[in-house]
C-alpha cells in the first residue's frame, strides 16, 4: 500500500516539478519574465495552501474516492499546460493544479496513519516522502528527453497520461486494512496492536478545535520555515543552474535531478535516525522526531555556501547536501501528524501543516521573483540554512508529548 501511495507521490511531484524543467525554453518562447514567472509560481502556492480542504474531504467520504478525483483532476489539468499560451494562463493553470495536488500529503499521512503501527510511521513516511524527491528528480530527465525529442507541450501531455493510468491502479488495488481483502487477519492484529488507542477517533475533524492546539502550530510553523528549501529546490534550481552556472539543456537532465535523488536518500535517514534513537536509547517517540529534525537542521547550514563557491560540481554538491538535509527532517515533521493527532483527525491536520509551508515557499518565491537579478541567489541560500535552525528550536519548544499535551493554546 506504500508502495502504490509512494507511486502517486512521484506522479504528483513529476507533474508540479514539470514547469520549473521546461522553463528555460518557456519563458523565452511565450516572452515570459523573471517576474512573471514568479507570479505564475505564487498560483500554485497560493491554491495549494487549500489543501485542508482536501484533507477535509478526504477524512469526509474516505481515502480512496477522494485521492482518486483529485488525482484524476491535476492529471487533466497538466495535460492544459500544453495548450497554454500567456503566462496569465499558466497561473490559472497553476492555480488549478496546486488545488488538485494539495491531497498528496494529507492522503499519504492518513494511509500511513491506517496502515502501520506507531513504531514504523517513521519509515513509512519516509517511503511515502521518497515520492516527492523521486518525482521531482524523475522531472528533470523525462520533461528534457520529450523537449528535445518533440516539444515542451508534449511533455506535459505525456505525464497527464502517465496520472490517469495511475488512477486506475489505485482504484482497483487500494482499499483501508479494515476491507482490504489480500490483508490475513494475523496482518491486521499487528497493525491495529501497535497504534496508540487513544488516537483513535471517528466522524468529521473539528477544525476550530485543531487551530487551539498548541502541537497543531508546534508542527505547522517548522513547516512554514522549512518548506522553502524544497519550493527552490523543485521551482528554481533549473533556472539557478542555466541562468547563474551557464547550463544547458543536456546537463540540466544530467545534473538538476540530483539534489532530489540526495533527497530520496534523506528520506530514509530521517525515519531511520528516529527508528535508532527510540531502539538503541529508549528515546521517546516525539523527543526522536525532534532529534532527527534537528540532525537535518544542522546539515543545512552547509547550503548557505552554494552560491559563494566558484565550481559549479561543488554548488551542486552542497544543493545535493540540502536536498538530503531538508527531507531529513522535513520527513520527520509532516510523519508527527500521525503521532500527534487522531486518526480521523491527520489527513486535515496534514493538510492544514502544509498550507503553512506552502505559504513559506510562496512568500519566499515571491521575494526571489523581485530581488534575484539584484542580489543574486546567496542570500536565499544563507535565509534557508537558518529558518531550519529556527524550525528545530521551535519544535522543541512549541510540541508537547501527547501525554502531556494541553489541549488549546492559551495561559
């Protein structure tokens, strides 16, 4: 079930990744700006900040349906950005398919939530997150080999396609663990044994009540600071590297996918050190989390020397350090949804946690779009390294134990 989920990431973060691939040769085709691009951007971040309400419906009417007619709706919606002729289109466009793939998360954190026990939602996100790096890696070298094989057009065709078929497989194969018929009974006695009784829960999310929790906003505000880095990673780094290093198409394909391979990597590693630290030091599971978040936090401060360093391989290397910090912890957080949380509760949890990172990525791409030119990229690169260190004290200081949590915010 992870499995197929990971699949519908990669779909998801393959066609949001798609633009920022085709750019170079956009932009100078349709006549778009630096500027407008930015503005194109901020449509999708603006929209994809709505994804409560797709954690909303899809806590509402179930996981599969839902996850299903969104899936079904961004695979349409790329398809439109092949037809797109202004960049007044494009942000519509953009707009639309930031609503549509706003569901990723809040459905991977609700079947990770439904499907493991507490002990394994670490990797299990972890697994989930590889989707998102992989998608976006998988952009770089599929969206070039269809630009110069046939068109940039064609390459957002061909990935809507890829979306739809994908609908298909999941609606024939998923189901929850409570109906899934290929689930023995001894496989689901050990899932449901090894989730947190008091985290069960049933009936619609109260969505006021989450807004008064202190650990709603001791996770949604790391994200807020964090999600930047993954927003430049995945919107400008194609631009970054032709525009500042003097790449081309051919190595772009060759190069730009490998801050979001070290990223897949990192997804693994942030489970894995929560996994180590809870076996080998008896560590609380939520201390855990912090710990892996903040191990990711310090590593980070390696990419604020990206764009100071003369050769372009080691620009690379310290973007690929980013990418593999980032998911680190940014792994770790979004997975503490289903730690924290109730189970009828996470999908709009998760997807409340995302507005607010994607508002970070929006506010931060907005600024790149206006000061760029002027300043360059170094100072973008230097204010990630350190919201990531601000994110790690946060949570530490913010997020409490659920067995001590206090319910709503306030003295």
């Amino acid at each position: 079930m992870m499995g197929l989920l990971m699949s519908g990431s990669v779909i998801n973060y393959l066609t949001r990744g798609a633009l920022a691939v085709a750019a170079p040769k956009l932009l100078g085709d349709l006549g778009i700006t630096t500027q407008q691009y930015s503005w194109i951007l901020s449509g999708f971040q603006i929209a994809i900040m709505l994804q409560p309400i797709c954690g909303y419906v899809m806590d509402t009417i179930g996981l599969k349906a839902g996850f299903a007619m969104f899936a079904t709706a961004w695979s349409f919606i790329c398809m439109a950005h092949g037809f797109a002729g202004t960049w007044q289109t494009l942000f519509g466009l953009r707009a639309l398919l930031g609503f549509a793939e706003g569901s990723a998360n809040p459905a991977g954190m609700k079947a990770t939530a439904q499907w493991f026990p507490a002990h394994e939602r670490g990797l299990a996100g972890g697994m989930f997150n590889m989707g998102a790096s992989l998608g976006s890696a998988l952009a770089a070298p599929l969206v070039a080999w269809a630009m110069l094989t046939r068109s940039w057009q064609f390459a957002f065709v061909l990935i809507g396609v890829i979306g739809l078929v994908w609908v298909a497989v999941w609606l024939l194969c998923y189901d929850a663990p409570a109906r899934h018929r290929a689930l023995s009974s001894a496989e689901r006695d050990y899932i449901v044994s090894g989730q947190e009784a008091h985290l069960a829960g049933e009936g619609r999310p109260a969505i006021r009540s989450l807004l008064r929790r202190r650990n709603f906003w001791g996770i949604a505000i790391p994200r807020f600071l964090a999600d930047p880095t993954w927003g430049t990673l995945t919107f400008w780094l194609p631009l970054y590297l032709t525009t500042v290093r003097g790449f081309d198409l051919k190595q772009i394909a060759m190069f730009a996918w490998l801050p979001l391979l070290a990223a897949d990597i990192g997804c693994m590693f942030g489970g894995a050190i929560s996994l180590t630290l809870q076996k080998s030091l008896g560590m609380r599971l939520i201390d855990a989390r912090r710990a892996a978040f903040t191990v990711g936090a310090l590593m980070m401060l390696g990419v604020a020397f990206a764009g100071t360093v003369q050769s372009a391989a080691l620009a690379v290397a310290l973007l690929s350090l980013a990418g593999f910090a980032h998911q680190t912890l940014s792994v770790t957080v979004i997975t503490m949804a289903s730690d924290l949380f109730k189970r009828n509760e996470v999908a709009t949890v998760a997807g409340m946690a995302g507005t607010c990172g994607n508002a970070g990525v929006l506010i931060f791409s907005l600024l790149m779009g206006a000061l760029v030119t002027r300043t360059g990229y170094t100072p973008f690169f230097i204010g990630l390294a350190g919201l990531d260190v601000l994110g790690a004290i946060i949570l530490w200081t913010v997020v409490r134990d659920y067995r001590l949590e206090a319910a709503p915010v306030g003295p």
